[in-house]
C-alpha cells in the first residue's frame, strides 16, 4: 500500500498557513519512494482519455476511441475548446479520472486504484483534516491529468453547489519541469483583471486552497520536452 504521509512536514504551520491565507505550497509532499512510484505509474501504465469543452459543456473521449483517431481527426473534435469567449470555461487536456474508473472496475488492480484507497482510510483522511483544517472532510475526489503541448485550462473557481467542496488540492508530479514551457498555475484576483500568484509544477509540490478561487493553467508550449502530470481533485464534506 503506497504511504501518503511524510512525517517531515510541519503540519501546524501549513494549517496556519491556510487558515491565513487560503492556499498553501508544500514541497516534498509524499514521501520520494511514493511520489516516483506515482510518476512512473503516470509515464506507463495510464490508458489517457481526453477531456475538452464544447460550448459550455466538458466532453471526453475515451482511450480506445482516441487509438482509432488520427491527429487531425482529434484536433477537429477539441476545435470548439479553442475559440470560447473570454467568459466561457474552456480546456483541453488528458484524464484518468480515478474513482469513476475504480467504481466501474475498468482496469483490474491499477496502481491508482491503490491511491483511492489509501486516500480513503480514517488514518490519511484525518491527517488531511490536520494539514488544511477543515474537521468535515469525510471523502477525496481524485483525478490523474496530463498536459501536452497545446493544453490548458481557463479561470474558473472551482465553485460546485452540491458537492461540498472544502479544499481543491494540485499534487504536481512532472520531472524537470521549465517555467517556459508554459503549464503554470495562476492565481487571479477576483475581479479576475491580474495574476496574483504564479506555481511552477514542481516535482513533488503539491498546492492547496479553499474554494472559491479563481485559478488557471497556462497552454503549454509545443516545445514542452516531456507531459505535465498532476493528481488533482477536491477534499468534500459529503
């Protein structure tokens, strides 16, 4: 069973940090063993569907459906998720979303499998409880993402009326990332008219905030030498 909790981390102080601030960056999240573990399952063993936006609506496309796809007849299908307006939610990216596919049994003992179920025991639900102070989390969502060149996500704040979202979490897990070849995540302010903080995906650093926020990921540049891996997802009080 993968270990998700590093015992080097000042849990106090990232706690005070949120309740300050909102957000918290923490490097070194995972232990190394497990975070290489996760990278390696991510790199090899993630059969990635692709999510976009069409008009207002995400849509996804499955791994076997995208292996029968050319390149241009996958670039048709995104096409929309490139020309909304500045007010539209808009993305493109890869997925592998975690708990559906563990639910609906798709792929027999996937590594990420594993992860669900570590993040579920009352052990690592209460150490998050800790970590962001917020006593009600009783589940976590958890989604795996890859961005390749052209992929992005517009602002957006993460707002869900039903789902009872407490804390949205970016566990980043790319090797050797470089500023410049986009993919960043940004912070805005909340008439969304500047950047208020900006964060690399850095091995192994996982950021934290309560919702709502408004936030993005910059497009990733075509000359981007290997993917941008992240786990993502919500802690949620019900």
């Amino acid at each position: 069973m993968l270990d998700l909790m590093n015992p080097a981390l000042n849990i106090s102080a990232i706690c005070a940090q949120m309740s300050r601030t909102g957000f918290a960056q923490i490097d070194n999240y995972l232990p190394v063993a497990t975070a290489d573990k996760l990278y390696a399952c991510l790199d090899k063993q993630v059969q990635w569907d692709l999510a976009y936006s069409d008009q207002g609506h995400g849509r996804q496309i499955k791994a076997q459906q995208l292996a029968t796809m050319t390149p241009a007849q996958i670039r048709q299908t995104v096409d929309p998720a490139f020309v909304q307006d500045r007010n539209g939610f808009s993305f493109v990216y890869n997925t592998f979303r975690v708990i559906d596919s563990w639910l609906a049994g798709e792929h027999n003992g996937h590594p990420l499998y594993d992860l669900a179920n570590r993040m579920h025991t009352q052990e690592h639900l209460e150490y998050v409880r800790q970590l962001t102070g917020r006593k009600t989390l009783t589940r976590m969502d958890v989604m795996a993402a890859r961005y390749l060149p052209g992929h992005f996500l517009t602002p957006h704040d993460d707002t869900h009326n039903s789902e009872g979202r407490e804390v949205a979490y970016i566990l980043n897990l790319g090797k050797n990332w470089q500023p410049e070849w986009g993919g960043l995540l940004h912070f805005m302010d909340t008439e969304r008219k500047a950047v208020t903080h900006t964060f690399i995906p850095t091995f192994n650093t996982m950021i934290m905030f309560y919702p709502p926020r408004w936030h993005f990921v910059s497009q990733v540049a075509n000359f981007a030498r290997q993917p941008r891996y992240t786990l993502t997802g919500w802690m949620l009080n019900t």
